[in-house]
C-alpha cells in the first residue's frame, strides 16, 4: 500500500518525500489539469527524479488533460524525455496519451477524469497495458472493495483533498463564464463563488421554499462541497486492499502538503502497527492548514455538506528571511521583517529544504538570551534540521473565529 502525496515545486517536493510520501506526483506545464500554477519545467523532470529516488520514493508525472491533435503531437516530443529523467509512471486520462506512454516504455496509470467506475473497464484497459487506475471519486467504499476484489490492475483513490461539483472533474461552468477550460486544466473555479437561486419567474427563493447551507438563504456556496477527508476510516481502506492513497492538491502550498502527509502517514503506521486509535490532534492539524472543512465524499452516501471559503483555524504570515546556518551548532540565523517571540509556531520553505515546521524554544540576540525580537533585528534560533540561505520563515497564527 502506497501513500502517494502531490507536488507543485520543489520544496512541496521535498516536504512529501521528508514527511512520508511512499510516491510524488507532479504536473509538467502544458499537459496537466493546473494550468494556472503547481508544474514543474520538464528541464526540472531529471532533477525531481532523482530527488525522489535518492529517498526510495516513486514520481509520477501528469499528463491528463484533454488532447487534441496539436497536443499530442507536442506529448510525443516529449515523452521521450519524461521517460530519459525516470519517471516511474505517467497518469493519463487521453487514449492517444496512452499510446504515446506505451510507445516510450512508460508505465501508464488512468487518471480520475477517465471515470472508471467498473470492472469491465479495468479487463479493457489491462490489455491495454495500463498497470494502475485511478477509480471514480463517485464510487462508494463497497464499490470499491468488489472492483477491488477482482481487478487485474493496481487502483487507487483519494483519500483527502478538495472535491470538484462534477462527475470526476468533467465541469464546464469555467468554460462557460471565462472561456477556461477546466478539463484542460485552466479552471477559475466559479463553483467556489457564492450563488443564488432564483426561480423561473425571476423570484427568489425564500425561506420556505429553500433550504441551503444551515438555512442561510439568499447567496450561498451551494456549488462548493467539502473537502474529502477520510483520516478516520483508515482502517476500512486498508482492509479493502486498495493500492495507493491519494492526497488531492498540487496547487497548495508546500506546509500543506507536509502536514497531510504526515498525518495519513501516521494513521497508517499505527493501523498497520496493531495500534490504531484516532489521535484527536490529527484533525487538529488538518485543520490548520487550507481546507474547506471536511466530508466523506461519495465512500458512504453522496456528499451532503457545501463548503464556504477556507476554513482553516490557523494562518501563515511571512516574517523572516533566513541568512546564515551554522551546521556545527544547528542555529539558524533569521533577519525579522515582523516581530518573534518564544513559543511561536514557525514554517520554514525552501526549494532544497522542503518544510520545517517548529516552535521556538528559545533564541538570541548577540548570543544574548531574549524572549522576543521586533522587526528589522537579526536573531538566532536553534533548529534540529538544515536551512538554507534565502529560505521563508512564516509565523503560524491562530484565527480569530467571527460568531
């Protein structure tokens, strides 16, 4: 079983290859569902690779938009190359990207926009050399565990992320409004808006006809639902013999993917230990970074709860830029642009570091002992893992709820 976490850059990268990822995937620009942010160049492809298989992790590379001639002739330029850096496999949802894979070497998983929601399908697909398939985020768990039970390929789901309004991302209210196409990855998200439901005569709906989002009428996020999280029921998944857990979001930031790694990790070492017992603080931190609170998708019943914008209970803020590192004694040096003070929560990215995340137990000014430093000060802290020069130091920050 495979935990396999998502990468936008490099230092997303690095945080789900530290914090327990079995497997990375990334997107390559042009030819994956993020248009708008989280690719990599291809020039960064070798370089990815190698990270990831220094550290015994798999990298998957996406190329699972729509094709169109154009765009496939562009894929065959580049598959060759995809497959010279090592990639492990190549996610598709195109029959002619597959060809290209299979016409390279590649190992082919079928991403979750091909809808795979049978076993007759997996039968088709296994002849034609696909080695994996992503299942349909619209299949229950008991679904899942018959496919499962007689399927000749590898299958994987989503276990966490955001979940999209349409049958498995297949949506056109992008297209339709901005002329962006969300199944060529340039979605704008407008589901994600606030909406109101109007009737044919124009009326609104009122509080006795409508009943949306804990009776709040007028605009409401009805389009948004919750983020997938299925932490609690790692036991289930486990035991249905699903190959590889997905955690859904090359677009966040890289403290995000370091923390939900970290805790699907965990669950999974304690089920797997004989010591599984749902540890409260998991959710705790689930919900410190973005998330749009928490569903079970489609596992046990249809998705009944909509989202509104992030709810995370904490925020990051940019204080610190880090100077020096003095690997001898492990402190950091950190010029403030925000003030610090002992026992704050700290995040630090880097492209090479990946992410740290700590509190500060105690720091210095002039090898001076102090409880808190202010703007514009350089201070030192200690930290048990490298830093690099130029790496972002965030402050983690508690939201202040509005009742």
């Amino acid at each position: 079983m495979e935990l396999l976490s998502p990468a936008g850059d490099f230092a997303a990268l690095n945080a789900a290859i530290r914090y327990g990822a079995d497997s990375v995937y990334i997107g390559i620009a042009g030819f994956n569902l993020r248009a708008h942010k989280g690719n990599f160049q291809i020039e960064d492809l070798k370089e990815a690779v190698k990270r990831c298989h220094d550290s015994n992790v798999k990298l998957y590379v996406c190329t699972n938009t729509i094709m169109k001639d154009k765009d496939i002739e562009n894929l065959k330029k580049v598959m060759p190359r995809i497959k010279s850096a090592g990639a492990d496999a190549i996610i598709a949802s195109d029959l002619g990207a597959l060809n290209v894979a299979r016409d390279n070497g590649l190992n082919v998983h079928m991403s979750v926009q091909s809808n795979i929601s049978n076993l007759e399908a997996l039968q088709l697909y296994k002849e034609l050399g696909v080695t994996r398939v992503v299942l349909s985020r619209e299949l229950s768990l008991n679904e899942i565990k018959r496919i499962k039970n007689d399927s000749p390929l590898e299958v994987e789901v989503f276990v966490h992320g955001a979940m999209c309004l349409a049958v498995s991302g297949r949506c056109f209210l992008s297209s339709y409004f901005y002329s962006k196409s969300a199944n060529c990855g340039e979605c704008l998200q407008p589901c994600r808006k606030k909406w109101k439901l109007v009737r044919e005569d124009k009326l609104e709906f009122d509080n006795n006809c409508l009943d949306i989002d804990n009776n709040v009428m007028g605009e409401s996020h009805f389009l948004s639902p919750r983020d997938l999280c299925m932490l609690d029921h790692i036991p289930e998944l486990i035991e249905s013999g699903i190959d590889s857990f997905k955690i859904e979001g090359r677009s966040r930031a890289a403290d995000y993917v370091a923390t939900v790694t970290r805790v699907y990790r965990e669950a999974i070492e304690a089920y797997l230990n004989n010591n599984w017992k749902v540890n409260p603080q998991w959710l705790e931190d689930l919900k410190k970074v973005y998330n749009r609170g928490f569903d079970t998708g489609f596992y046990f019943k249809s998705p009944y709860k909509t989202s509104k914008y992030n709810q995370s209970t904490h925020t990051k803020k940019d204080i610190a830029l880090v100077t020096n590192f003095y690997s001898k004694v492990s402190v950091a040096e950190l010029k403030l642009y925000d003030d610090l003070t002992v026992n704050d929560e700290l995040i630090i990215i880097g492209p090479t570091t990946g992410v740290l995340i700590l509190k500060v137990e105690s720091m210095q000014i002039n090898k001076v002992n102090v409880t808190q430093a202010f703007k514009g000060e350089k201070v030192a802290i200690k930290i048990k893992s490298k830093v690099r020069r130029n790496d972002i130091v965030y402050k983690r920050i508690k939201k202040e709820i509005s009742t």
